[in-house]
C-alpha cells in the first residue's frame, strides 16, 4: 500500500522511514528487517565454534584463492597471487608493463589449479587501445614451452576480447554479455583495460558528483560479479600529475572516488636504470639477450598483504622479478 516492493527498498531504508510510511511499531519493522534479511543472506552465518571445528563448508566459505602471476618470485611477495575476489587495480604510467601483467594473467588462469591457475579463461574488456594480439601470440608460444601439459592448452581460444568505447558500452558490457559468458564456468577472470578511459573524457568540472556516483555504481556490480561468480576483477588505471603528494611525482587517477571502491592496488612504474638479460636458449628458442628497463611494482595496500615493493623486468615471456 506505501509502495515498498523490494526487499531492498525496505533494507535501505531507516527504521523510522519504515514506521513511518506503512504505521508499524518499532517492534514490528525489527521484525521485518530480519525476516527479509535471512531470506537475502547469500552466505551462511559463521560462529567462532565452527571455525574452531573447521568444517568443511566453513572452510569452503573462507578460503578465497590466489591467482598465480606467472613469476614465482612475484606470487611469493603476493602470498600466493592475484585476490581471487574482489578488484585488483593495477596502476601505473605508460610503458610501466600494465597490459604485459593483464596478457600474463590471461594465461596463468588457464593453468591447472595445481601450478596457481583456475582451468578457465578470459574476458578482456578494452577502452582505450586495440587489443594486443601480437604480443599475446608471442607470449603464448614461449609459455607453451615452459611443460608438456600447457602444449595442450589452447590458450588463444580462451581469451574473449571486447572493445567498448564509452560508459554506457561498458555497462552494456558488463550486465548482458558478461553474465551470459560467465554463467557457463568457462570464465574466471575479468579485465577491463582501463577504467580511467571511460571516466576522464566524457565528464566537465561540475559533472564530478555524478561521475562519482557512476564509479560507485560500476565498481559495484564488479564487486557482485566477482562475489557471485568466484573470480578476480582486474581493473587497470592510469596516473596522474601528483601536486601534494610529497616524494611522489604521479598518483593514480579517478581520485577517492574509486580508490575507496576497489580492493587491492598493485602500483607499477620504470626507473632510469637498465639491466642487460642473460641469454637463455630454451627449447630451440631465446630469451633475453638485451638490455632492458628496470621496472618496479608496489603494493599501495591489500587487506592480505603490507606495503612492499619489488623490482622486475620485461622479456619475451612476460614479467619477471628481478633476482
């Protein structure tokens, strides 16, 4: 009768709204609350007595996996690898290896959970550039080369690239063709490469409210994504000019706004220095036997992981740490 039709709208808002609109007592909407409560929950409750037994399904709800990077050194410093829930943001300036991670990620996914993967593949979601193609047939071809196992992977075929140019493409994207793909299994993990593309051109000085609000919005059906289908959400920034950060020269970009949305941010960047690779012959092919820029990746913060920092490099391969 008050036109309260969704368990949502009746949880979002306050107790005394509620009163107030359908003249229930306090009682009576507490009452509500949880019973529409319990029928949405997703997860069962966990008391500290079942985490004490260690059931199984308990310990199934808490494990959340780790996406193994493709670098031993590198899935050692993460413990483990990339979260497999919520929003990795990868960050850093052009030519800091940002899409090199993401094509890399791309291919350890499909790797058999015993060497770190998920045995499924890809969706890359492109913004800005074409996807690289290229540069992905060369990083498979040397892969492959790594175990008799991954020669019969096919790692080109399971990586479903779509090119999206605004924001309402990427939603368009993300709420109709996305589930369709994922729905199947055949998918567990998406990139979006980048979120700052569609958010700093289309938008003036007095449209930032908004521009807020729409971040929110994408970052949370990323988060619903991630939730429901058990998989990583990569999400790769650009950086800006930093003017108050001390010792800093960039900062990423889309402000507060998005970095309180997202989960982890792993910060990649190039020094001026340079390191001549040793020359590997592996299986007929090379590797390394150039100089090549030192590059650093960063963990500005996660909840698994303290702030730390390592030094890698970029070959044939992939991204490697530097040892």
């Amino acid at each position: 009768k008050v036109g309260l039709t969704s368990y949502g709208q009746i949880l979002t808002l306050s107790s005394q709204d509620i009163e107030r609109l359908a003249k229930l007592s306090q009682g009576e909407v507490t009452g509500l609350k949880t019973a529409i409560a319990q029928q949405v929950l997703t997860h069962p409750l966990l008391t500290a007595l079942d985490l004490q037994r260690g059931t199984k399904n308990c310990l199934q709800n808490l494990i959340i996996g780790k996406l193994s990077t493709g670098c031993k050194q590198i899935d050692d410093a993460l413990r483990g690898g990339i979260l497999s829930q919520g929003i990795t943001e990868i960050s850093g300036e052009s030519a800091s290896g940002k899409t090199q991670f993401c094509l890399q990620l791309c291919l350890t996914v499909q790797l058999p959970p015993e060497e770190g993967g998920l045995a499924a593949g890809a969706a890359y979601i492109c913004t800005e550039d074409a996807f690289p193609s290229k540069r992905l047939s060369q990083m498979i071809s040397y892969f492959r080369q790594r175990s008799e196992k991954r020669k019969q992977i096919p790692f080109g075929d399971n990586i479903f690239i779509e090119h999206v140019a605004d924001l309402d493409s990427l939603n368009s994207c993300i709420h109709q063709k996305l589930p369709h793909l994922l729905s199947s299994g055949s998918v567990k993990l998406v990139i979006v490469d980048s979120v700052a593309a569609v958010f700093r051109c289309d938008y003036e000085l007095k449209d930032m409210y908004k521009r807020s609000k729409h971040m929110a919005s994408l970052a949370a059906s990323l988060h619903r994504i991630s939730s429901k289908y058990c998989l990583p959400i990569v999400c790769v920034n650009q950086v800006t000019d930093s003017m108050q950060s001390i010792g800093k020269k960039n900062i990423p970009a889309l402000g507060l706004a998005w970095s309180n949305q997202i989960t982890c941010r792993l910060s990649l960047s190039r020094t001026n220095r340079e390191v001549d690779l040793p020359r590997i012959i592996l299986k007929g092919s090379v590797i390394g036997g150039f100089p090549t820029s030192i590059r650093t990746l960063e963990v500005v913060f996660a909840p698994n992981l303290p702030n730390l920092s390592l030094m890698y490099v970029i070959d044939q391969e992939g991204i490697k740490a530097l040892t």
